[in-house]
C-alpha cells in the first residue's frame, strides 16, 4: 500500500457533499501506478449507484457514458493519479477564521488541487444527473502524472477510440474555476557532453565533461521566456535545466555529463518545430554536445471558438485564460475535439507539499457544470 494510504472509504455517503467526496477521493493515496484502489472505488460506486451510465474499466480508468439519443456528446475527464505523497496525508479541512460555515474553508491535502477536486465534481455529477442536456462520457483515468507513454487517456485513445468520439470536451485539471484554454506543449532532452578521463591532480591529461555543459547552463540562466499569443490568449514560454547528472569520484575528471531541459513552449508551435528550435539554440553555444528527446507532447490551441465551447463559457462565466501547463487537452485536440480545462484549485499550488484547494471554487464548479448540463437542451443545442 502506497504510503499514508488509508483504507477505500464507501463513496456512496458523500456523494451528495462535494467537498466530503474530494477529502474522501483524496484520503485514497493514488501515486502514479498505485491506482487501482481509488479506480476501485469509483468504478464500484458508478455501478451501484448510476444505473443510468454504462461504465467500462481499461486497467485503472473508468469510462462511463450515457446514451440518450442526444444530438451532441460531451467528454468530460480527470485523471485519478498524484505526485508522490510528501507527509500531506490524510486530508484536512480548514475552516475560515472566526468561521463555522465549511463553505467558506480549504481542504488541504495531496491531489486536493491535481486534480482529485475535479475528479470528486466529477463523479457527485455523473451520479446525480440522469437526463443532462447532452450525452455524457465522464472518463476517470490513471498515469497522467508520469512519461507520456504510460497515460491513460493515450491508451484509450490508441486501443478504444472510439470511447472518445465526442463534440467538445472539458478536461477538470486545476484552472481557480474559470475556463483555462489550450495549453503548452512541453519537450524534454537530455543535452550530453563528453571528456577524456584523467586524475585530478591532472586535470590538463583530462577534458572534463561537466565544464563542457557550462556555455548551455549559462545560456538557461539567461533566457527570457517569450509570451506568445495565440487566439486572442497570452502563452508564456519557459526553458529551463530540471536535471544533471555526472562525476566518476571525487579524484577522477568526468568523461561525460548530462543535462536534462525542460521546453514548454507556446501552442503555435509543433513539436518538430520546438525540437528544431533548442537544437539551433543549443548548437549556437555549444555544438559539441549532443541532444536527445526523451519525452515530447504537442500543445492545444485555445479551442474557445467552438458553439459548445461559448455555450460553456457563457454558463460558467469568468474571463478565459491560457494553460500554462501541458494538460491532456493536447490529447483531445490531436483527435480534432476542441477542449478546455476547468477545474477547481489553483494550478500555481499542484505538486506543492500543501496543496490545498478553496471549498468556494469546489462548489463553483459544481455549480457551473450542473448549471450548463442541465440546462434547456433545445437552447444548448442551439448553434
């Protein structure tokens, strides 16, 4: 058992509280890999308690539809998995100064914010709403949090893809509440230099491979990140070193020394494109060293002009604002499905050891979500 998990609590007594659902999803460590006890409880929960979706299992995600005969179908998904637990278990709810309502409190707690906030207004939907406007495909899925390889969404999309044939899609990653359109994409390389070994007390007998890497850990120290703007929203760029490893022993000149970077770059861009791009940048300071992608995922451009998407924005209100981050509408937009991001929580706070998640953006996006899917489906539909 994944540590400071705690035993599978039934769901079915909290699904009416969706600020009692997240503390109880998120009291279900799910590390990436570890899922299957959190997909457990969903899936058991959705077949006792949904008659009215058919519910599908794919390893550790959940897919569970409605089928009405509705015009237009909506995906609405999340992914189950966290970043390693870091002493932020159980969860922990916090009310407000001089406050008794829990309205006005934070749930604190690992996932709270990435994202098991969206997953919880998720799940207390997909029960309560038998007849929404439009035909539903509410996906649970595991591996977000890892390589891109492994995620559950890609597997859907490569095994059954048919699974995800919709009209629009909202992915419940953390946006404060309002509607965070696109996102980066994000390329990540391993730069590697090499050397001669030699003793230390003759360091001129060696070239030392870890110096060999010093013109590009300069050039990241002193990279302005572009903004970009890309239908009407402001992208903003980063590069930066998130990794570095080398050394033979402490009297021995390295033979070889690599470092990793990490490109999230603006969704006008292709991953080609991108990939084009550090390898001129990085060649330009230092051509001897060599690069290799090791993990690379395209962007999604904002998706805010399709009819459903308006109607989306128009029922939850807020400004729209760019994702900075990679987010899995990347995935949908390669399957040609415009898609947002809108969740609860604030996406500065995911992966931080307190993360924590205002009780007034859980219910506000329960509140948006019912308030669009249930609304007249004549003039839903409409456009």
């Amino acid at each position: 058992m994944t540590e400071n998990a705690v035993p599978a609590p039934p769901l079915d007594a909290v699904l009416g509280d969706v600020v009692a659902l997240t503390a109880a999803l998120v009291d279900i460590a799910s590390v990436s890999g570890d899922e299957r006890m959190l997909a457990d409880a969903i899936e058991r929960v959705l077949r006792i308690r949904a008659p009215h979706l058919d519910v599908l299992r794919d390893g550790d995600a959940i897919v569970a539809r409605t089928h009405l005969g509705r015009p237009q179908r909506v995906i609405i998904a999340g992914h189950i998995d966290t970043v390693p637990v870091n002493d932020n278990l159980p969860s922990r709810l916090e009310l407000d100064s001089g406050s008794g309502d829990s309205r006005t409190g934070t749930l604190h707690g690992r996932g709270t914010v990435d994202m098991k906030g969206g997953c919880a207004v998720m799940l207390a939907l997909a029960v309560a709403l038998t007849e929404p406007a439009y035909d539903v495909t509410w996906v649970w899925y595991d591996h977000e949090e890892v390589e891109a390889h492994l995620n559950g969404l890609g597997r859907l999309a490569r095994t059954r893809p048919e699974l995800l044939a919709a009209d629009f899609a909202i992915l419940g990653e953390p946006s404060n509440a309002v509607i965070e359109g696109g996102c980066n994409g994000t390329l990540r390389v391993e730069l590697t230099a090499t050397g001669r070994r030699a003793h230390s007390a003759r360091a001129w007998m060696g070239v030392n491979a870890i110096h060999g890497l010093a013109p590009i850990l300069d050039l990241l120290a002193r990279f302005e990140p572009a903004e970009v703007e890309v239908d009407g929203l402001r992208y903003r760029e980063g590069l930066n070193a998130v990794g570095i490893r080398g050394g033979v022993a402490g009297n021995v000149i390295p033979d070889e020394a690599v470092l990793t970077v990490n490109y999230r770059f603006a969704p006008s861009r292709s991953v080609a494109e991108a990939e084009e791009e550090l390898r001129e940048l990085f060649g330009s300071v230092a051509p001897a060293v060599s690069m290799r992608v090791t993990d690379a995922a395209g962007g999604a451009r904002p998706g805010l002009d399709a009819a459903l998407a308006q109607h989306f924005a128009a029922a939850v209100g807020g400004t729209p604002q760019p994702k900075f981050g990679w987010t899995d509408v990347a995935r949908f937009a390669e399957l040609g499905i415009p898609a947002v991001n809108y969740g609860p929580g604030d996406p500065a706070l995911a992966h931080t050891d307190d993360e924590r998640v205002p009780v007034e953006q859980l219910l506000a996006c329960e509140r948006g979500l019912r308030a669009w899917l249930t609304a007249d489906a004549a003039g839903a539909q409409a456009g």
